[in-house]
C-alpha cells in the first residue's frame, strides 16, 4: 500500500495542486482493500464523503474547515482533513484506519 502523503500547507486559492495527492490517497487504499480482503461483488461498497465542519451552538456557524473520508460500506477507512490556519493558508492532515476491517470482510491468506 501507498505511505499516507504528509501534511502540506498551500496558499488559497492554490487547492487544485493538491486534489491529485488527495485522489491518488484515496485510489490506493481502495485499491489495497480489494487486493488483501475478500471484497464480494454488489452495490459499491466504497463511497466518499465530505462535509464542513460547523461549530456546535445553539446557532451554528460554518467554518472554512472540511472533512472528506473514504467509507468502506459504513466504516470509515481514510481521511483527509482540510483546515485554514490563522494565515488565511489551506492545510491537509492525511489518516488511514483498517484496524477492523477484517471483521467486515475476510482477509485474504497469501
């Protein structure tokens, strides 16, 4: 499986050369859990999300701030977090989390 891309920092505005690091990321681990787990054919199991984040008040505010993850069924498998610092910079913390997986799908034996 591909390493988990490092945290980067662009200028606004400048979002677009990171998409394709934020593409490949989730193509590969996609990718890894059908060639190690016995995926079984159906209804995509795989899914992307993104949503932003507000804060929790009795009047929510919406932030610059978003979170987009790769679901496995109902499982999330990866994320990529998307913050603006006090700067006014765009910043990406990339995560990946099988632990359990096996539990949803059998592992395949090599």
């Amino acid at each position: 499986m591909g390493r988990i891309p490092k945290s980067v920092t662009v200028n606004t505005g400048e979002q677009g050369k990171i998409v394709q690091t934020i593409d490949d990321f989730f193509k590969e681990t996609v990718e890894y859990v059908k060639a190690n787990y016995e995926v079984k054919p159906g209804p995509e199991c795989f899914s992307i999300k993104s949503e932003e984040i507000s804060y929790d008040s009795a009047t929510p505010v919406i932030t610059n701030d978003r979170v987009t993850y790769l679901l496995y069924r109902t499982k999330i498998i990866a994320v990529v977090m998307e913050t603006r610092t006090e700067f006014n910079y765009i910043h990406y913390d990339f995560f990946r989390n099988l632990e359990g997986l096996e539990k949803l799908i059998a592992r395949k034996h090599k």
